[in-house]
C-alpha cells in the first residue's frame, strides 16, 4: 500500500505583496526558458524531513533546477532558482517565473534575484495545487517511481537518489506522451534543431542610390 505524508508546504508573509498571476493556469509555452513552475516538496528519510525545491520548465517538462535541504526556506528556493539561471538561457523580459505566493517565494532576496535577470514573477494562489499543476504533476510522478518506492537512512542517501532520479533519468530518458513520447532533453534538442533549420528571412539588396 502507498505511503502518504502530509506535503502543505506554503506558509503566506501576511506583509508580503504577491505578484499577479500572469498564467491563469495556462502552462504552455512556445519554446524553452518562456514560462517556469517552481514549488516546494518534501522527502521522508531516516534523519527527518527533506525538502526539495524544483524549477520545471513548461516548453519541454525539463527539470531546469532543483535543491534539497533540511529546512524550508528561502536559501532552499534561491538554490534552486540558481541553478536554472546558470543552466539556461534566460533572456531579459522573455521569462516567467511561477509559483504559489509561499513566504520563500514573496521573500525580497528571492524576487529581487528574478529582477536582476529580467524574470516575470507570477504567483497563483496559496495551497490551491491547480494554480501550481506542472509543478504538482511532477512530483507526484517523483512520490510515485522514487518516494514511494525507497526508503533513506539519511538525507545524502535521499539526495544521491534524486540527483539520479531527475538529471540520469527523468532530463535525459523518461519518455512522456505530451512530447511526442521524447524525453525533456529530446525534446529540446530537436526544438533547437528545427529553429536551426529555418531559411534565413529573405532580404531585398539596397539600389545604387540607396533606395529599396
């Protein structure tokens, strides 16, 4: 029988000022780096709980960034956020950023990170998981082919299974049928490979006086 823990996550700044929701629960997105989800879940081990904070983009389902730590907290989210910025190709104005508008995520080092990089804050409403669904279908999809199926002694031990899980894994092979049954990265690729594949636009050489 599946295990099942208790996974509420959000607590809400009552002084914070969350952002707009810019999505409205559309998670589509026209090529890669345009829309990310991020949240928050937690991980039983021996040792107590662990917390992993995750960043999914919404063109290809790839987990862009992702941190575990043993407390819940805006470090963990920044670590995670981090990691999709070095990663990525973030273009100043281009991209979004979507969360729930938990208090590490309305906390002012976490939004002032995203403006210094050009990124869009959004933020659906708290505890409501279909604001937040991409994020939510992963990591019950994580809960289902790793959690659920292991058990750690210790935090590491939990850690070194989903660095497995996620970048050996999930990125790199787990095929989905929304992608044309590619994995994250194939996806990706091929997208890219078709972008290099379009002609040039054509253009009309100037005449002699210089007048198209």
């Amino acid at each position: 029988m599946r295990k099942k823990w208790r996974t509420a996550s959000t607590k809400r700044d009552p002084k914070a000022v969350p952002s707009p929701d810019r999505i409205n629960r559309d998670f589509t997105a026209a090529a890669p780096d345009r829309l990310w989800v991020a949240d928050v879940t937690r991980i039983p081990t021996g040792e107590g709980v662990f917390w992993l904070a995750a960043v999914r983009d919404a063109f290809s389902n790839r987990i862009v960034g992702w941190r575990c730590s043993d407390r819940c907290d805006t470090d963990l989210v920044l670590g995670a956020l981090e990691y999709a910025i070095f990663s990525r190709d973030v273009r100043d104005g281009q991209l979004i950023h979507h969360s729930d508008r938990g208090s590490t995520y309305t906390a002012i080092r976490f939004t002032n990170r995203l403006a210094d990089n050009g990124i869009l804050p959004s933020m659906g409403s708290v505890g409501d998981s279909y604001d937040n669904a991409l994020m939510e279908n992963f990591f019950s999809t994580l809960k289902i082919e790793l959690v659920y199926r292991n058990s750690w002694r210790t935090r590491d031990e939990a850690e070194n299974a989903i660095f497995g899980y996620i970048d050996g894994w999930y990125n790199t092979q787990r095929i989905q049928k929304e992608l044309g049954w590619l994995s994250p990265d194939e996806y990706e690729t091929a997208w890219h490979t078709s972008q290099e594949a379009q002609p040039e636009p054509a253009t009309v050489p100037a005449s002699p006086t210089g007048v198209r």
